[in-house]
C-alpha cells in the first residue's frame, strides 16, 4: 500500500516539475516575435 502512494506522489512531482520547468522556451518565443517585427517595421521603413 504504501509503495503505491509513494509512486503516485513521484508521479506527481515529476508532472508538476515538468509542467512549471517549461517558462524558458515561452520567454524565448516572445523574444524571437520581438525581433522578427522589429525586423519587419525596419524593412516596411526602408521600403518607403
């Protein structure tokens, strides 16, 4: 009985830290947007 919830408590655990661990690649995403329409107004600005 108790090997069961202490497999269930690990199971826990590792979603949980693989469900909060993720927030890098969110903040990486948001940079690369940022560049790409800096990119895009700078190319707009040059065509004008």
């Amino acid at each position: 009985m108790l090997k069961k919830w202490m497999l269930a408590l690990g199971l826990v655990s590792v979603l949980t830290l693989a469900a909060c661990g993720g927030e890098e690649d969110g903040e990486m995403e948001e940079e690369q947007m940022e560049e790409q329409e800096q990119s895009d107004t700078e190319s707009e600005d040059s065509a004008e």
